[in-house]
C-alpha cells in the first residue's frame, strides 16, 4: 500500500467497533489546542524536553502508519477471531492517534517548532526498515511499541511530567498513553502466529530499530533546540538532562525496562498495567470523566463493549 492507501484503510478502521469487544476501542478524539500557550509546554518550561517531545510527536504520524502496515499485510492469515478483532482495534486507535498527533505538530509549529525536520527523517528511517522482510518489519514493530508502552506508563506516573507539562496538552497524551498500553501486545502475537523465526527476528530488530531512527532523532532533536535559540542554554539543558536521564528521570525509567524484551519467555503483558489502565480510564471516560467533552463517539463504543468491559468503558 502507497501513503494515500494506508491513511483511508486506517480511517476506515477507526470507524468500526469491534476493537471494543476485546478493550481496544478507537476512540475518536477531538482535542481543541488554544491559542497563546507556553512557547515550551513540557517539565515546566524546558527547551530541551520540550524540544524532545516535539520531536516524539513528530515522528509518531509516519510511525503509526509504520505499525499499521507492518500487521494489517499479516490480517488475512491470522484465524483466531479474538486476535482479528484486536487487530481491528490497534489499528482504529493508531489511525486516531496519527490524525491527533498531525493536528498537535500542527499548533507545534505555529509555536514556532520546526516539524518538518522530524517527520523528514522518520520517513528516511522507516524507509530503511521497510526494506526488510514483512516478518522482520513487524518484528521491529514490537520493540518500538514495547518502547512506546514504557513512555506511555511514564507519561500516566511520572509526577514532575505530570505537574510541570501544560494541562491542555497533556489531555492528548494521557488519552494516547492509556491506548498504547491497551494494544501494546497486538503485534507481537501476531507476529508469535505468522513468524518462523520469531525470537530471533525479535532479537535483531532493536539494532536494526536504533541504527536507523536514533540519528534521526537525535539530529532532529539538535535541529529543533538550535532553531529555538536554544543550541547553548547549557544551564536549561543539564537541567532537562536531569529531568529525562537522572535517577528517576522520565526516559531513564523507559531505559531501564528495554532489556526484558530480550527474555526469550517475554510477552508485553508482563508489563503489569491493568490497574493503571483502569484507575484513568475511570478518571477520563467514566460518567463524569474529564475527557468525555472530547470523546466523539462514546455511545457507540458503549453499544460495542464485550465480556471485557473492565478494558474499555464504562
């Protein structure tokens, strides 16, 4: 599938409702970013983790798009019914992420960030991974979800994030992090069901995953902080170097989960996040849940809701 394709079949699925019967419902989200907020809206100010989650969301729109592709092409093999309507719903809730994140580049740009650096290079770098086989793509899928299930955890508990990051934002990523941590194991049993060699495929993409995205990332992070007249804030940057790497620091906690993934017995329901799922789906998309005035389409996913009512709304 060209670009164009892949954006209508995700649009498409994000309008069906069987991901709801097995807690993966596509919410449709409309998060409204008013005028005027703070040039850097994360950890309270700070040009270099500011900068850094600009480039997060940049990169997230093509690296949905990645995701869906790497297991839509695998759909038609996979027999349990179960797992075909898990697919449904972790390709629903990563169309309306990219859609949401397009829209956030967009206010980040107006902010004065320039987003095209990071979806210029993500696309260089996914285009490197689209050369290898399906099996090994879909592979290199699961470690980045398993990655982006551990910042999704951060983004939910991480106290200073949380208090410090300007509250209209933070409404986008709460809803994303709950969804990344609802479907974080959808590729990896699709890619146990279609793969001979899945171990070893699942071994080989964390190095084929950080050769080809960390340059990108890390140029495009240079790139952003240097256009912001930031390049030699070092005062700001120990202290947002503190904040994502020091003891407790926000990308630290992710780092330090990265190796389980390795354990030849590892699934991504061993990170233990039922609860927290729970505890915020409660707080955002209860009766009176905070999010609900964005939440187009929660009477139908109510309708739609199976046995795992406890994984999806009330």
């Amino acid at each position: 599938m060209n670009e164009s394709n892949v954006r209508q079949f995700m649009s498409s699925e994000a309008r069906k409702s069987n991901g709801a019967s097995v807690g993966i419902p596509a919410r449709l989200m409309d998060f409204p970013l008013p005028e005027g907020r703070p040039k850097f809206p994360f950890f309270g100010g700070n040009p270099l983790a500011s900068s850094l989650f600009a480039v997060f969301s940049g990169i997230f729109p093509p690296g949905e798009r990645f995701f869906v592709e790497s297991v839509r092409r695998f759909r038609d093999q996979i027999e349990d019914e179960t797992l075909k309507a898990e697919v449904s719903g972790f390709i629903g809730q990563e169309a309306i992420h990219g859609r949401e994140h397009e829209h956030l580049n967009e206010w980040f740009t107006a902010q004065g960030y320039d987003m095209a650096m990071p979806d210029r290079m993500i696309r260089f770098s996914l285009g490197l991974l689209e050369k290898l086989s399906p099996t090994q793509q879909i592979a290199c899928t699961n470690f980045m979800e398993h990655f982006t299930a551990h910042l999704a955890e951060q983004w939910l508990v991480h106290e200073e994030f949380r208090s410090s990051t300007d509250p209209e934002v933070i409404k986008l990523w709460t809803w994303h992090a709950i969804e990344e941590l609802e479907h974080k194991a959808v590729a990896f049993d699709v890619h146990a069901k279609v793969s001979k060699h899945a171990y070893l495929e699942r071994v080989l993409a964390a190095p084929l995953v950080l050769t080809a995205l960390i340059p990108g990332v890390a140029f495009s992070l240079f790139w952003i902080t240097a256009r912001q007249g930031e390049a030699l804030n070092l005062r700001e940057h120990r202290r947002g170097l503190k904040s994502l790497l020091g003891q407790g620091g926000f990308i630290r906690k992710v780092l330090e989960r990265v190796p389980e993934y390795f354990d030849r017995s590892f699934h991504p329901e061993q990170q233990e996040t039922r609860l927290l799922e729970q505890q915020w789906r409660d707080r955002l998309f209860g009766e009176n849940g905070e999010l609900n005035v964005h939440f187009r389409n929660r009477d139908a996913v109510k309708k739609s809701l199976g046995p795992r009512r406890d994984a999806a709304v009330h």
